[in-house]
C-alpha cells in the first residue's frame, strides 16, 4: 500500500513512516518525511498540535493495524498557521475571548509550572546588566578607536574573549528578549547583531577561537558609520540615490578603521561581507554565496533579521516570527540555506519577542526561547481577568505545559492597543543569552 493513510496522534508508533503537511517552519524535524526510530520524535509530533498525521504503510517497518486509520475525509490540522494564512491582513484577531470554566481551571493549574518569579527576575537583571555593559563598551571603542585604534583594539579583544567565555560556559543556553532596553540605537545594532552571530557560529560547531573572530567582526561591522552624517548613518525615512551611495560607503570605512586597528584578515573580511547577499543583490562588491566566507554569511544573515525587526529607512518593523518568515520564504535565495536553516532552528519557529494566541485562546508574547525544544517557548501571557501587575507576572514554560501549545503567530495590527502597550510592542527587539538548567518532565510524569 503505497499512499498514505491518516493516523490518530495518539496511534503513532514507532516504525511507521510519516509524512508530514505542515509548513518547514512550523515542525523541528529535518525532513517532512521520515521513519519514526524513538518515542521522542512521537512527542515532538505531539507538541505540533496536530490530530491527525499521514503514515505511508509501504515505507513503514511495522504493520499498520486498521482501527489506527481515520477516514480520507479527516485532515491535519497543524498548531501554527502556514505562510498563506500568516501573511494574508484579513486574518485579524478579535478581542480575547473568555475562558471557559475547563480552561480556567486549567489555567490556574499551570500557574504551578511558572518559573518561580524571583529567579525569573534574577536572570533578567543579569541578562540586561550584561547588554548595557557590552553597549556602553562598543559606545567607549567608538570614542576612542579614531585618536587610538590599539587600544581600541585591546578593548574590543577583552570584551569578545569574556563574552564568549561567558556564552561557552552558559551552555545549554536560551534566548532571551529583553522588553525595555534604551540607549543608542547604534550600540543596541551592534551587541545584538554580535550575541546573535557568536551564538550562531556556535550552533554551526564552530571552535572558540571562531566564536571570538565572529564576534569582533560583528561587533563592529558598522563602525565606519560614525563618519557619516546622522541622517544617512541612522536614516529614518528612504534616503535619495546619492545619500543611499554614501550610506553604502559605511562598509569600506568599518574595514578600514579596523584594518588600522590591527585586526586579522578573516574579520576583515566578514566586517566586508555583512550586506553581501547569496545571490548577488548585496553591496557593494555584489558576491554571490560561493564569493563569500562563513563569518560574513553568519554576520550577513543575522545583521538582515535584525534590520527587519529593527528597521531603518522608515520601513515598518516585522515581528521576529514574521522576520524569519519572510528570509525564508520570500528572500532565501539571498542567504546562504545552510546558515540560514541553522539561524532558523536556533532562534525557533516563534523568536523571542513573537506575539502568539496560545491553544486556551490567550495571547502571550514569547520571551524566551530554548533550542532544545524550539517550538515549546517561555511565554508572557496576557489574562484579561487580572489587572496588569498580576498578569505580568504570568510567565509560562511551555515546554512544561502538557497540552498546552501555540495555535498561530499574530501581527501587531491584530491585537488591541492595550495588548500592544502591555507586550511592549514598539520597543527595541534586544536579545541576550542565558543558561538553562533543567528538561521539562517526560511525558506522563507530573513537573
């Protein structure tokens, strides 16, 4: 029997052979088709959302009993919605709606698995202390690398060798947003673009010294920009053809400051590299993927999601779900797949910062995300019964919460002004890293 035939979730086995409908986005798995070989890859199935899932009973390696088979008119019903849906503006959400008794009550339930809100408040001050420091650092080279670039140098040299000291030793780590950061928007560019590259090399099995290279190179890949006027450096309106020729500049002028501070080729080359584009359409030497070096692949993917959640030019920011939906499905041929499927897998499905309508109908924005379990974040949730104090304190780990999932990621535009204010939409999107020490329980087992 060659076709595939419809499965209860709570049917699967393994041995059999799925195939699996559901955007790349929107599942862990590295193929949409793949023999089931452990109980793990049954959860993570579980975890999708989904009801139903197409078995191919000739692939599979175990016989497919016939009370397992649902009806051919029976579909899958994915937990996130696919990119049609996602981009289409007529999807708008409606106020939340009131939880049903069964919901509240499970509600209350799950208020036992919060994090417990002092440590929750602990890691976050450290995480922020840690970004403030690292932009007041990247503020103070910028000061000093025009009348002394040794020291600069030196400067930049201890901030990287702590930061990746402190990223090796974090690990596992999570990602985690931070709401309400302020300051200079060129440092706050410049440590996210730098935490985001370090921890993607990281991903990419990239060895320590790697980690310092790329962090240096993308610490600084806008640092010729304090040569420009403010008004092309930090455009926020579209700049005329002759201002966006001299915003381009802002490239060779980063290489050279950093030439003049000693640095190596290789950082040269990615600090180079940063707005170069797989195919071609980057600037300002136009090299394609096969031109390019992984350091400047890694800066150029990430310094891309950042300007798309954090635009200049007066484009409207995207939310990071939307950011990473749009790279890979209208603009991946510009990124190199490897790097950018790996950015993808380590950021998840919903970065931190998404906003999201969780299955109990709730609206949450997600804060933290782990990438051992990518598509089960940490989510603050919005409770129209509390007042606001009580509701920010509804931090959830989701990967803790049995039966408890997202159903869709949500523009800002469909969600009330009073849920914008209260998940700090139009804040910043600031990232840091943090260490995480437990796995959420097997399955069956209670917290």
């Amino acid at each position: 029997m060659s076709v595939p035939v419809l499965i209860e979730i709570e049917k699967l086995r393994v041995g059999m052979y799925v195939q699996l409908k559901v955007g790349w986005l929107n599942h862990p798995f590295p193929k949409s088709s793949f023999l089931l070989t452990s109980r793990e890859q049954i959860t993570q199935l579980r975890q999708l959302g989904l009801r139903q899932v197409r078995v191919i009973p000739e692939k599979s390696t175990i016989e497919i009993a016939a009370d397992a088979v649902q009806g051919q008119d029976a579909q899958e019903v994915p937990l996130a919605e696919d990119e049609s849906s996602e981009n289409d503006p007529s999807q708008t959400a409606t106020a939340p709606t009131p939880l049903t008794p069964s919901a509240r009550d499970r509600a209350d339930r799950e208020r036992a698995l919060l994090n417990p809100r002092e440590e929750w408040d602990t890691a976050f001050v450290a995480c922020e202390e840690q970004y403030y420091r690292l932009a007041d650092l990247y503020q103070g080279v910028c000061s000093t690398v025009m009348v002394a670039p040794a020291e600069a140098r030196m400067q930049v040299q201890a901030l990287v060798e702590d930061f990746v000291a402190e990223l090796l030793g974090a690990q596992p780590f999570a990602i985690r947003l931070l709401p309400d950061v302020h300051g200079s928007r060129t440092a706050m560019h410049a440590v996210n673009v730098m935490v985001l590259s370090t921890m993607l090399a990281n991903a990419l099995g990239e060895a320590a010294q790697a980690l310092r290279g790329v962090a240096a190179a993308a610490l600084q890949h806008d640092l010729g920009k304090m040569l420009l006027p403010l008004h092309i450096a930090e455009p926020g309106t579209a700049l005329a053809p002759a201002d966006l020729r001299r915003y381009e500049e802002h490239v060779a002028f980063s290489v050279d400051l950093c030439a003049r501070m000693g640095w190596d080729e290789e950082v040269l080359q990615a600090i180079a590299q940063h707005h170069e584009m797989a195919d071609g359409s980057g600037f300002p030497r136009r090299l394609r993927d096969q031109d390019m070096r992984l350091w400047g692949k890694i800066v150029a993917v990430v310094n891309a999601y950042d300007r798309l959640c954090n635009p200049l030019h007066g484009r409207q920011s995207l939310t990071p779900h939307n950011a990473l939906a749009q790279m890979y499905a209208r603009e991946r041929s510009r990124f190199d797949p490897w790097v950018l499927e790996v950015f993808i897998r380590m950021m998840g499905v919903y970065p931190p910062g998404s906003l999201v309508q969780l299955t109990d109908e709730r609206y949450a924005q997600v804060v933290l995300v782990d990438a051992r379990h990518p598509l089960r974040p940490s989510v603050l949730v919005f409770d129209p019964a509390l007042g606001e104090d009580e509701a920010r304190t509804q931090l959830l780990d989701l990967a803790q919460a049995q039966g408890l999932g997202i159903v869709r990621s949500l523009k800002p535009e469909q969600l009330p002004q009073h849920m914008l204010e209260f998940f700090a939409v139009r804040q910043y999107f600031c990232y840091f890293f943090e260490n995480v020490r437990t796995d959420p329980p097997e399955e069956g087992k209670a917290p």
